[in-house]
C-alpha cells in the first residue's frame, strides 16, 4: 500500500488502527472487540462496523469469526499518538 493511501483515514479510524498497535505491541496478539469496546467506551455493532471499515478500506486484514485475527497494513511510524478513551 502506498504512502498516501496510508494517510487518508479519519482521526477516528486512526485512532483505532493506533489502539490496534499499541494491543499488538504489547501482548503479540490482537485484541478482541470486546477490549476495543471497553477502551472506546462504544457498543459491539459500533465496534464491528469500524472493523468492517478499516478492513474494507485496506488499512488492516483479518480473517472472519477467527478471534484475534487483525493485522495492521498501515506503517506504525504513520499512525497518530493514541489519545485514551472514549473518542
């Protein structure tokens, strides 16, 4: 994917894609939705919408109903800082 695709997600998205990271970074897995819901403070439909999108937008790849399954496709250093909680 290129560069300018890249930066052309939302600060919401970016956000998201910012939280996946950080969870990535630190635990070697993905997180589930139900620790995306508690983070951002939103509902599972929200929470699985925004996963729809970033995947549909190709700024991340998973594998459907496998738990755990995201992988970013965005290069970390163009991610925005994740700002905590509710967005």
């Amino acid at each position: 994917m290129n560069d300018k695709k890249q930066l052309q997600f939302t600060d919401k998205q970016g956000q998201y894609l910012a939280y996946i990271h950080k969870y990535l970074t630190n635990h070697g897995k993905a997180p589930a939705e139900k620790e995306m819901e508690r983070f951002f403070g939103t509902t599972p439909p929200t929470i699985h919408q925004m996963i729809l999108t970033l995947e549909n937008k190709g700024f991340i790849t998973r594998i459907p109903r496998q738990p755990r399954s995201i992988q970013l496709l965005v290069r970390s250093e163009l991610l925005p800082i994740l700002r905590a909680g509710k967005i």
